[in-house]
C-alpha cells in the first residue's frame, strides 16, 4: 500500500516534468531567433511541430499501456525524451530545433498516456478523485514551473541553451531510475489492434460539444499563442528583454490556471464553465487592451485573469462532455477531443506567427483575441441559460492535455 502511494506521487512528478520540459524552450525562442535569423512564423512553426507530434502520438499509442503496462510505455517516453533533450542542447541549426520539438511531442505524448492511466488506476490507493484532479492540474502546473524554472536557468547559469536541457534529463533519468516502483492497472490483448486511431463523437454528446469545444480550443489556442509568441509580446510591452519578463508571462497564464482548477473542482459543471468562459473573455479582452496603450500591469493583470479562464474554461467544458457518452465509447470521444484542443493548440498560433510579419504584434494580438472571444461566446449562451445535460456515466474528471 506505501508503495502504491509512493508510486502514485513519482508518476505524477514525471508528468509534470514532462509537460514542464514541453514549454522549456519557451523563453528560449527569442535567444534562438537572433542567433539564427528565424522570424516569428518559423518560431511558431517549432512550436507546433511539437503539438502535432503529440496529438499524432496520443490518437496511435493513447492506449498502448493498457495493453504492455504502464512501466514500458514510460521508460520508453523517458529515452525519447533525454534524447530530444540532448537535441536540443546540441542543436547546431533550426532544423535539429524542429526534430527537437518532433520528438519531445512523440516522448510527451506517450508519457502522458501512461502516467495519466497510471494515476487513475493507483487512485485507489490515495484519497479518491486525487487522480482526476492531478491529471487535469498537471498540464498549467508543469507549463508554469518549466516556463519560468528554463528562464531563471537561462538567466543565472552558464551556458543558457545547454543547462535546461541537462537539468531536465537528469530529472528524468532520476524519475526513471526509480519507476521499480508498483506499475499499474492490467495487461490486456490487443495491442497491435489499439495503434488503429479511433475518433468518434457520440450522437448523444454532438450538441453540447457544438456549445463547449469551442470554448476549449480556445483556451489551447490561448496557451499555444503564450508558449510560441507570448516572450516576445512580453518584452515589447515591458521594455525589458530579460529572458525572466518572458517567463513570467507563462507563469502569470498558467499558474493562476491550476488554481482555478483546484477551486472549481467541487463546484458544478454550469458554474464551472460559466466562470472560465467569463474569466477568458475578461482576461483576453484586458490582456488586448493593454497590448493596445502599451500598459505592462494591464497585460499581466489580464494575463491571470485570462489564466483563470484557461484552467476553468478547459476543466468545465471536459466535464460537461465526457459523462455524455458509455464507457465503450469514451476512448473514440477522447481522441476527438484530443484532436479539437491541439488543432486548437497549433494552427492559430502558425496563423499568429505569419501575421505578425505583415501586421505586426498589436494588430496581430487583437485579431486574435477576437477570434477566441467569439470562440468562447456559445458556450456562454448555454451556460447562461442555464442548459442542462442528461448524463449517462457519473462524472469522469479531464485528463492532462498539454
């Protein structure tokens, strides 16, 4: 029983690192694009190779562990992701840079498989719906501590585009290390059948998806504009190219993010989503607006308050939904999902960074908070009148998505 919870704490400590590792090279971009002439469109191309990789890596292996154990999947995730650390470390080019980010999504993906069904099945062996809620909050945890944890290494130590990357294999090697720990859940058959990808939305869910996954694309397509462009925009607004201004954007995004999660947990699925979609129209129009007369305390101010939006507005819109279908049907309605955020996460961040080449940065942070204002807008209609949803299965808590 010690061991199960102790087992249950490691895997969530690797899906952190994990997800911490995806938005490590965040505040590096900037230092990355002087030193090989890459524009903003390029920045966001590294950024969503990596966001494709993983959703190409979740709808193929998202149910590997159930059929190997959750022990493989992850030790291999492991090696593919010192390697993509090592990668990074030793980049000679951009294009080194872009298998990088390739194969940090293919490690990420995989490793949020396992660990994410590693944390449900030991939920029996620590405090019920601990799981769920480690799943959801790990994605704006590890997002924040690797944002601003890369850009304070970057700032203090020698070396800013190699001691991230060690740093973070050697956590990993350590988390590795110790994975003799309990492996969880049951083997089953089937393994070469479960690479085939199944997205499918059930009928009984399509309506109220039309309203919510909007709102949850948005809320991606927030943190996909922060991790690929938000540095940048962060050190136009204050005057201060310190790598750290940079990382304290993501911070002040993710952050308050996990701690809505942590608030709304117990609230219900109305308020829940209710509360993200005003808390993201608010914060994206206060972020917009201080991008506009050139006010750093506004942008930081809306950035939290956008924060608190991408948390609740991602954790309301999953909850509303996924009771909505059977158990049969639920890996088919994940993959779906998974699809509409990273889809969400990556296009409009490509889309970002090619317009801020031919408009530039205010015009461009305006269009495209308008666009996920709109986005957010339908499911603030069913919220606000109160719509309900008939449940099929008792609640099913989000799991990571990064």
């Amino acid at each position: 029983m010690k061991n199960n919870g102790a087992a249950f704490w490691l895997h969530a400590a690797l899906l952190t690192v994990f997800i911490g590792a995806s938005s490590a090279p965040s505040p590096l971009y900037e230092f990355y694009a002087r030193q090989w002439g890459l524009g903003s469109a390029a920045v966001t191309v590294v950024f969503a190779v990596y966001a494709v990789a993983v959703l190409l890596t979740l709808l193929v292996v998202g149910s590997l562990a159930n059929h190997l154990g959750t022990r493989p999947v992850l030790l291999g995730a492991v090696v593919l992701q010192v390697g993509a650390m090592m990668t990074f470390a030793f980049a000679p080019g951009p294009e080194m840079l872009l298998a990088a980010r390739a194969l940090q999504g293919v490690a990420t993906g995989g490793a949020m498989a396992a660990a994410g069904a590693a944390l449900l099945a030991f939920e029996g062996t620590v405090r019920r719906g601990r799981g769920s809620l480690v799943n959801s909050a790990a994605s704006p945890v590890g997002l924040s501590i690797g944002a601003l944890g890369s850009a304070s290494l970057v700032r203090f130590l020698p070396e800013p585009t190699k001691t991230v990357y060690f740093f973070l294999a050697a956590l990993l090697l350590v988390g590795a290390a110790l994975l003799w720990l309990p492996s969880a859940g049951q083997k089953t058959p089937g393994w070469f059948r479960s690479l085939v990808p199944e997205a499918r939305i059930p009928s009984s869910a399509r309506k109220t998806m039309a309203a919510t996954m909007p709102v949850a694309a948005a809320t991606w397509a927030l943190a996909g504009f922060y991790l690929s462009l938000g540095p940048s925009l962060a050190h136009s607004i204050t005057k201060d190219n310190s790598v750290l201004v940079g990382g304290l954007a993501l911070f002040a995004l993710f952050v308050p993010g996990a701690l809505a999660i942590l608030v709304v947990r117990r609230w219900s699925d109305r308020n829940t989503l209710l509360t993200g979609v005003v808390s993201l129209i608010a914060g994206i129009s206060l972020t917009v607006l201080a991008v506009q007369v050139g006010s750093a305390p506004l942008y930081f101010a809306g950035t939290m308050v956008a924060g608190v939006g991408f948390g609740s507005g991602y954790f309301g819109a999953m909850r509303m939904t996924l009771p909505l279908c059977s158990p049969h049907e639920r890996v088919g309605m994940l993959s779906s999902i998974y699809l509409i955020c990273y889809l969400g996460f990556s296009v409009p961040a490509v889309a970002a960074g090619l317009l801020v080449a031919v408009a530039g940065m205010k015009s461009t942070t305006l269009l495209y908070g308008a666009a996920l204002v709109l986005a957010a807008i339908p499911a603030l209609l069913v919220t606000a009148r109160g719509t309900r949803t008939n449940r099929i299965t008792p609640p099913v808590e989000p799991t990571a998505a990064s």
